[in-house]
C-alpha cells in the first residue's frame, strides 16, 4: 500500500534533479505520473525508471511556462487516468548575474520559466478541481535566494519570493474547494547547484554508506507527504528541505512599529524615531547576509 494509490500526479521539469527524484517517489507511493521535462531523453529515462520498477507514467516534453504545454498537462492526465489529484510545480532555471551587469533577456528568462511555469500549471489545474469538485494538492518550489535574498539572484530570488506569495494566495483561493497548496525551499545537489553542495558524481553512493546529506532525493517525501491526504490539514505554508531536516519558515511578519499621535510623519520626524524600529525589533538597519545565517547551508556566491 502506497500513500497515493489509485492517484495521479504531474510533475513538472522531473527529468533530473528534485523533480526526477520527487516523480519516482510519487510513482513509489502508488500515483501514475506525467512526466513534464523539456529535454525528451533525460525525461523518457524518468519514464521508463517508473515503469521498469511497475508504476505508471506518461512523458509530456513541452516547456510548463507555455500556455499550451500547461494545459496539455492537466488533458494528459484526465485522458490517460480520467483523473488528476497532485500537481507539482518543480521546473527552474538560474541565469545568475549582480543586477548592474544582468540583462533583460537573463531577468526575462528566469521570471517566465519559474513564475509563468507555476501560474499556468496551477491555473488549469484549479480550473478542473474547481469544475469538478474533486480535490487536489499543489507543491510549488519557491528557495532561500527568495525567501532571504542571495547575492546575484536578483531574478531568481524575486521570481522564488513570487512563488512563495502565489502558493500561500492559491492556498487561499482554492481552500473552499479542498486544494491544499504549499510551498518548499529546497537545499540538494544537482545540476543547478553542482559545486555548491559537492560533485553530481559524489550521488550514487551505495546503499549502506554515511547518509548523503545532499542528495536530491532526500527532498521528495516532504513532496509526496504534501501530494497525500495525511497532510489535508497543511496549507499555505513554506517548508525548509535538504538532508534529513525539514524546517516551517514563518511569512513576513511585522516586527516593530512606531507611531505618530494621528498625524501625518514628516521625514524628519521618522529619521529621529526610526532607531526604535530597530532597538525594539533586534534588527540590524545596514544589509545583511541572511542566506549565511542558514541552518544547513554552505552556500558562499559573492564571487559572481
Ligand atoms: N537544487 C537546489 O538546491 C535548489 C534550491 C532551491 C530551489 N531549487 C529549485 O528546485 C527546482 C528543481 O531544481 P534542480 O536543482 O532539480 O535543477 P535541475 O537543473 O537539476 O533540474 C531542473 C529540470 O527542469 C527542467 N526544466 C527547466 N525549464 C523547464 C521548463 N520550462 N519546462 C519543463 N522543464 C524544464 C530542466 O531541463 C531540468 O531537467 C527548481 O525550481 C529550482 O529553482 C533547487
């Protein structure tokens, strides 16, 4: 028995890295899989690793940010099983640059293929589970460069920060209709962070040997958690993943206030009170290196 027998699930940019992991975990637990991934090989090796092990998948090698690759993945599914239950929004890229060097085509880029590649997966989903009745579950992968900042992201981290907003809104709109959608800030090693978490080729660790802390297959059961009905009462939240931890992060929350006796400030006024903002806060006023506070992160970037 499965946590997802008898479920269907897409699974978008799942030919390597998280996604490849998270659509084999899913198979595992018993869901029938579209396999979204734009380069067709790697994508049908995913495919066939699924059935070769006696699940079930259907390869889609569309881009998700494009309209009709979107929809397409909501019809595969309906089609092929006659029913959808799980849609994870996986896909990225990183086009890093510092802001004063990146150019429009590198901002373009990253903000379409995160941003767009969740909205139009989500939007089509939503509109069957809203026609339907039947409920769902959404994953978006949103990351730390969004949710703290990292040095040259500028794109990345705002489209990532994008995401964790869109999720806690479509967990919001579509709870009335039994969606639960959430969001996870993952931290493993593949192609997109080789170096940073060690070689890809440090990954085929045999069976027995230390844990792999960084293996991008430690992420995919919070994933298949989040995509079954034992989490039906999560929604709207941010999860931390890499390793064997998994973190809650808490939304932007107001953390000082001044005010000024039910008059209008002048900014004279705020520059003689502002330091109360942050003597009762805790927080520094000068820009800070938030992703070097990390619990589980090594990340140093400030050469690009
Ligand atoms: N690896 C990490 O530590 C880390 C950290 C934070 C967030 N993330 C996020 O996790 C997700 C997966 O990243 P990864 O590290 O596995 O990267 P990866 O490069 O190993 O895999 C991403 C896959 O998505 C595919 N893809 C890219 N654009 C696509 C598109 N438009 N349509 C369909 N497929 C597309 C790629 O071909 C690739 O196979 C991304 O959203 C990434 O931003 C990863």
């Amino acid at each position: 028995m499965g946590l997802l027998d008898g479920k269907v699930a897409i699974v978008t940019g799942a030919g390597r890295g998280l996604g490849r992991g998270e659509a084999i975990e899913l198979a595992r637990q018993g869901a029938r899989v579209v396999v979204n991934e734009l380069d067709p090989e790697i994508g049908k090796a995913v495919v066939d690793e699924i059935e070769s092990a006696g699940g079930e998948a259907a390869l889609d090698t569309g881009d998700c940010s494009e309209d009709e690759t979107a929809r397409g993945l909501v019809r595969t599914a309906l089609d092929t099983w006659g029913r959808l239950d799980a849609l994870v929004n996986n896909a990225g890229i990183l086009r890093d640059r510092t802001v004063a060097k990146m150019t429009p085509d590198e901002w373009d880029a990253v903000v379409k293929v995160h941003l767009r590649g969740h909205f139009l997966p989500t939007h089509y989903a939503c509109a069957h589970w809203k026609d339907s009745g039947q409920p769902g579950r959404i994953v978006c992968t949103a990351s730390t460069s969004g949710l703290l900042g990292n040095f040259g992201q500028a794109n990345y981290g705002a489209a990532k920060a994008g995401i964790a907003a869109f999720s806690t809104i479509v967990a919001m709109e579509m709870a009335r209709y039994g969606v639960r959608c959430n969001a996870i800030a993952p931290a493993a090693r593949t192609r997109m962070t080789e170096g940073a978490y060690g070689s890809l080729q440090d990954r085929d660790s045999e069976e027995g040997e230390a844990f792999d802390f960084w293996h991008p297959d430690n992420v995919a059961p919070l994933v298949a958690y989040l995509c079954s009905e034992l989490a039906g009462d999560i929604s709207g939240k941010v999860f931390g993943v890499q390793g064997d931890a998994v973190e809650l992060y808490q939304p932007f929350t107001s953390a000082a206030a001044i005010q000024n006796h039910d008059t209008r400030w002048t900014p004279e006024g705020i520059a003689a009170r502002v330091h109360e903002l942050f003597d009762e806060s805790g927080i520094v006023a000068e820009v800070e290196n938030m992703m070097g506070k990390l619990r589980f992160s090594m990340t140093d970037r400030s050469t690009i």
